[in-house]
C-alpha cells in the first residue's frame, strides 16, 4: 500500500479557505484516495473520495492531478468547529492504513 | 439509521487481567474493522471482517488478542492478559463494502482502555 505524506499541522482563522496537500508518490493504478476527519474523543469520520480530477461534496472538494502523486483536500471557509485532525488515506478497497495526520487549528 | 456502538466507552483495569470490548455494527454492514489508535497517532488496523470470516489478521498480537464475529453482526475483541502497552483506544468501524470495492468506513466512538 502507498505510503502517504501530509503536513504535521496547519493553523488558519475563520471564513478562510484550507488546503491540505497530502503525497503518495507510490499510489497504485487500483488505489483511491479518502479524506477522514476526526474530533477528540470521537472515531474518524470520512470526508470525500476520489480516484481522479475533482470531487465535491456539501463540505469539502478533492483535488487530484492528472500523475495522482498528490492529492489537496479543500476546505471552503472553514469555522471553529473545523479544529481537528485530517488523514489522507491511499489504498485499494478496504486496505486503508492511516498515517499521523494533520492537526488544523481554527481560530477566530 | 444507528452508527457504530461500542462498550464500554471506558475501562480501567489492572495489568494481566482479562478485557473484552463489544461492537455493534450499522444494520446490514458486511465489513467490520477492529483497530487500535494511541495517543497522537493514526489508527492502526488489527483485524478485519467480511461477514464472519476474518479475512485480514495479520497485525493481531494472538498470543494475547483475540476476536470473533459470531453470525457476521455483532463482534467482540478480547485481550488476555493485558500488558501496560496496551492502553489505548479501541476503534470498531464498519462498512457496507465488501474488499475490492471503495467506500467509507463508519467508525463508532471507541473505547478508550487504560491498563494499570
């Protein structure tokens, strides 16, 4: 399974848009990428997934270029209640491994 | 539609004693994942389910874990005996995808253990 990359940390303020870019030099041509979002005290909960191009859900977009070594979840003006920690995840099917994740922190 | 439900959602117990944790799935969810997260890391897959066959173990200590899927709904994980390392918390999630196919998990809240 790819292995991924992603930024320790990220801090912004309230209305601002987020990206967090996450790299997966090894992904494998069956490999899709998922986005996981995850409170204290709480499991992950999933964001949105993608195989190719552009995703868009009601929270978030996913963007994905043509080589697919590299993936940026997009957060559109972002709240307080946006403070927590995001996985990229890479893998085929149900063989998710999750790394360390970034730790965003909303301020006002 | 009820989420993911685990018990307990705390449990303090003494080193080598005995520990299980339940988890109940979504309704009609095929795949169910145990995985265990320590503080500040990600979660980390032990043991995952399609229906009730286990299909992928390999990173379940067996000498002390164990886990079962009885009739491929309800499943319990149990540690015997608990080491201090092993505080931390228990992740049950499900999914209604079976291997090969892409989809979310649906995590419950887990369980938090702490072995003294």
């Amino acid at each position: 399974l790819a292995k991924t990359t992603q930024p320790i940390s990220m801090d912004s303020y309230e209305g601002q848009e987020v990206n967090i870019t996450c790299s997966h030099n090894n992904i494998a041509t069956n490999d899709y990428i998922t986005w996981y979002q995850q409170f204290p005290s709480q499991g992950p909960r999933f964001i949105i997934q993608g195989y190719k191009t552009k995703v868009t859900n009601e929270v978030a977009s996913l963007f994905i270029p043509a080589d697919r070594k590299s993936s940026t979840l997009s957060l559109p003006r972002v709240s307080l209640s946006d403070t927590a920690v995001y996985y990229c995840l890479v893998g085929e099917g149900t063989a998710l491994i999750f790394g360390k994740g970034t730790t965003l922190s909303v301020s006002s | 539609e009820a989420g993911v439900v685990q018990s307990p959602r705390y449990k303090i117990i003494e080193k080598k004693q005995p520990v299980a944790f339940w988890c109940n799935p979504i309704s009609g969810h095929n795949t169910l994942y145990w995985y265990l997260q320590n503080l500040g890391q990600g979660p980390e897959l032990l043991i995952r389910y399609e229906n009730e066959e286990a299909v992928d173990d390999s990173q379940l200590p067996k000498d002390r874990f164990s886990a079962e899927r009885l009739k491929g709904v309800d499943s319990t994980l149990k540690i015997q005996p608990a080491e201090l390392g092993d505080s931390a918390v228990y992740l049950c999630a499900s999914s209604p995808r079976l291997a090969g196919d892409s989809g979310e998990q649906f995590f419950g809240p887990g369980t938090r253990l702490t072995v003294l």
